[in-house]
C-alpha cells in the first residue's frame, strides 16, 4: 500500500481522536488542519531524509575515504530535531592494469668528440725584461797635474766638475812633509783635452771642495771659503770651525750649500758666498762619537730641498728642509753588514759606513758603504734601499768614493778599484772595472756622457767621454 493510499485513513484517525472543545466548528476546522499538517510532516521527513542522503553518498564516491562525511543534519525538520544517516560504504571501482612493454630497440649511440677544433687569437704577451747594461765607456788617462800635491783621505772630495765642463781641484805645493805651502784652486775648461790649468791663491788651506757653477764654488778645512769667480778669485772666508773642520760638502744650487762638521753638525746657508749666513743644526744621531769624528761622513743634494747624508752605522738622514732644524733629518737604516770583525779594532760597525753618497735626482740616490757594496734608492725619502756588493773581495777602505751622473750613470772608487756603470742595479753583472791603482781614484760624474776620475796621491786623472 502506498503513501498516497494511507493518507487518507491517518487523516480520518486524526479527526477521530479530536474532541471538541466549545463546538465551534472554525476552531475544529483549524485544529483538525493543524494534526494533518503535523501528520503529513511525520511521514515525508523520513523519506526526506532518504533523498538527501542518497544525493550526498553517490559524490561521496569518488572522494578519498578520509574526507567522507558520516553525519547528514536534516535541514527540513525543525531546527531542534537532527537526522542522523549513515553515509554508504565506498564502492570501489576496478581499474584495469595495462602494463606498456619497454621498447626492445636500443637507443643509437651518439659519438661525441673529446676533442673539439677551437680557433683562437690570442693577443701577443709582452714580457718586459730589463737588459743588462751595455759595458761602459773606454778609460783613458788624459792628463795630470805636475807636481802639485792632493789631500785625500776619508770625507774628502778634492776636486768638482759642473754640468758645463768646467772643473777645480784644491791642493797645495808641498816643500816637505809638514810644511804644505802655496795652497791653490786650479781651474779649467777642458778637463778631457790638453787645455791649462789656471791657479788661483786660497787664503788657506782647503782639503774638499764643490761647485754649483762657474759663478758660485765653495772649499774648507778648518773653514769654508767661498767664490763667485772662483776661476779667478778672490776667495774669502763665510763660516769658521772649531770643532776640528768641514767635509762632505755639497751646492745643488747658489741657493743652498751644505757642510758637514766633526761636532755632528749640518752647517747650510741661502746664500753661501755671504759670511755669517751659514747656520749648524746637531744631527739626529745622539751625540755619537766616531774616533773623532761626528759619525757622519758624506753628503749629497739633489736640489736646493732635498739633501741626503751618509752615516757611520749605515744610516742614511734624509731632508726635504735641509736648513730647518734636527727634526727635518729623518734617520733610516740603509745597510747592516753581517760581518763583524773589522781591521781597525776599535770600529765595530766598520763596514756599515756609508763613505759616499751621489743624488743626482730626487727620484735616485746611489751610496757606497766601506765593505764595497754600492746602495740605490728611487725613493730615499721613504727609505727604500737596495744593495749590490760590487767589488767583492776589494781592499777595504776609508776612502770608497761614488758619483752618480744620473740613474743610469755611476762611477765608484773601492781601495783604487775603479767600477763604472751604465745601469746601477743589475748587481755585479752591471759594473766593469775600468781602472785599479795603487791609489785611490775620486770619481766626478758631471754628465751622464762625461765622468772623470782624480788618483790625488800621485796627481793623475783619467777621463771618458761616453
């Protein structure tokens, strides 16, 4: 029997069971309406129910049993009544295997090249290698000066030559061993010819000399003498000593000249040929004391600012305000000899002396020290040195002399072992001994064309004209 077929009896049940209230047939109308209703509600919920949950389960089927829902809440029936149905099992779905058979054909094999043709231009490598030096000049003896006698020994430089051609040389006409009389500058032109060489009287004796031109030299012992026409004279005294005399002088300009004293003084002037204008200033070197001498031994200026001195124990004192006071010296290490024994017993640091030095610019020094090593700095300033021993094995001595035209022109005496170069810094291939005498030679670079050397002991004098 259907739904439909037993509606009707609920329905009659239903008004059956009424029991008037007053009689009022609009209120058993209502009433009788209202059990219908509330009938009809009784039977279609349940079937309600079992379409909703019919439509929730079959989407249910294809998703993944964890996400499934197990509860429905009917939305039909009043808000405080829940229908709870169980969702249907999942229904699982064979899905056919189709196993693809791997192909059965190999895949070609492919040569590949280990080697691959690749065309490349490469730029030319430029390998900058400095050369040796070519050897230097052919030495010749040209010349002497009679029989007039030279002072040499250690610090004395008796004799310059300028940039002109012009030379002087200070000595003396000895009548016996302590009596030096005729003390005279003798000047020439023509250092490398045949030309005379004029004499002119010096108002005392004069061991060392230097000249800045042909308008301003300056020579001493025990005091300096000076001269604006020093060809020709007069030459007068502008500073006194007392402190045993002067050597390592040097004029890079008539606007500055320079002497070193036994005191271990500076002495400068501005203006060299006015007396009472030269100034001392103690050196940096702590009162040190060096068998009577002040420790210092050589000095050189580049230009009228730029000075460098050579000292006992291998410094070097570098100036850019030569005539300020000491703090304008700065003191640096140049050279420490390892060896340590020394042919005069009471010279400890013998072979760290630096006997010479030659700047002939700013931007290169060159120095020699007594164990004969040759020392060059493009940057003195900063204390830069390197050192190259040159005449291994030469006699050591007091009296090691270097004249340094240029960066690429140096002549060095070491015991009368004359060496010239055309490239100092290549070490000892870099340097050809062109003289050796029994006699010390002092060498004057005036040119990088022109160097000459002075044997002051028996008055002789080679030159070369490069």
């Amino acid at each position: 029997m259907t739904l439909d077929d037993q509606l009707p009896d609920l329905l009659r049940a239903e008004a059956d069971a009424y029991e008037p209230g007053d009689g009022n047939p609009g209120i058993e109308r209502r009433v009788r309406a209202r059990r219908r209703n509330r009938t009809i509600r009784r039977v279609a919920t349940p079937l309600v129910a079992v379409g909703v949950a019919l439509a929730v389960a079959v989407p249910l089927l294809a998703v993944p049993a964890a996400h499934r829902a197990t509860s429905v809440t009917d939305p039909v029936t009043d808000p405080t009544t829940t229908s709870t149905s169980t969702v249907a099992p999942p229904v699982t779905v064979p899905v056919p295997t189709t196993t693809i058979p791997a192909p059965t054909t190999s895949a070609p094999t492919v040569s590949v090249p280990t080697t691959f043709p690749v065309t490349t231009t490469l730029s030319p490598v430029t390998t900058t290698t400095n050369p040796p030096p070519p050897p230097p000049p052919t030495w010749k003896t040209v010349g002497n000066l009679g029989g007039r006698v030279l002072q040499a020994g250690p610090q004395l430089q008796p004799w310059s030559c300028t940039s002109d051609g012009f030379c002087l040389v200070v000595g003396f006409t000895q009548i016996s061993t302590t009596s030096p009389t005729g003390v005279e500058v003798w000047t020439t032109a023509d250092p490398t010819g045949s030309g005379p060489w004029e004499a002119t009287p010096l108002p005392a004796r004069a061991d060392t000399a230097t000249c800045a031109s042909r308008s301003l030299c300056i020579a001493a012992n025990a005091e300096i003498m000076a001269s604006t026409s020093p060809a020709t004279g007069p030459w007068i005294p502008v500073d006194t000593n007392d402190g045993g005399g002067y050597f390592g002088l040097s004029c890079p300009s008539v606007d500055l000249c320079l002497a070193l004293d036994r005191n271990g003084e500076v002495v400068t002037s501005r203006t060299p040929a006015v007396a009472g204008s030269w100034t001392a200033v103690t050196l940096p070197l702590g009162g040190r004391d060096f068998t009577g001498d002040s420790g210092v031994f050589s000095a050189s200026c580049a230009n009228s600012h730029f000075c460098v001195i050579g000292a006992s124990k291998g410094e070097v004192l570098v100036s850019t305000d030569p005539t300020g006071t000491a703090a304008a010296w700065t003191v640096d290490v140049a050279v420490t000899d390892p060896r340590t024994e020394s042919p005069v017993s009471n010279l400890v640091d013998y072979y760290d002396q630096i006997l010479g030095v030659s700047c002939p610019s700013v931007s290169f020094c060159a120095a020699v020290d007594a164990g004969g090593t040759v020392l060059t700095a493009t940057s003195a300033t900063q204390g830069l040195w390197t050192s190259e021993v040159v005449a291994a094995g030469a006699p050591l001595q007091f009296e090691n002399y270097i004249s340094c035209a240029s960066a690429n022109r140096c002549t060095v005496d070491t015991g009368g072992h004359l060496f010239d170069s055309l490239g100092p810094g290549f070490g000892v291939s870099g340097w050809t001994e062109v003289e050796a005498n029994a006699f010390d030679f002092v060498p004057v670079c005036p040119t990088p064309q022109l160097c000459l050397a002075l044997a002051p002991s028996n008055a002789t004098w080679a030159g070369s004209a490069g």
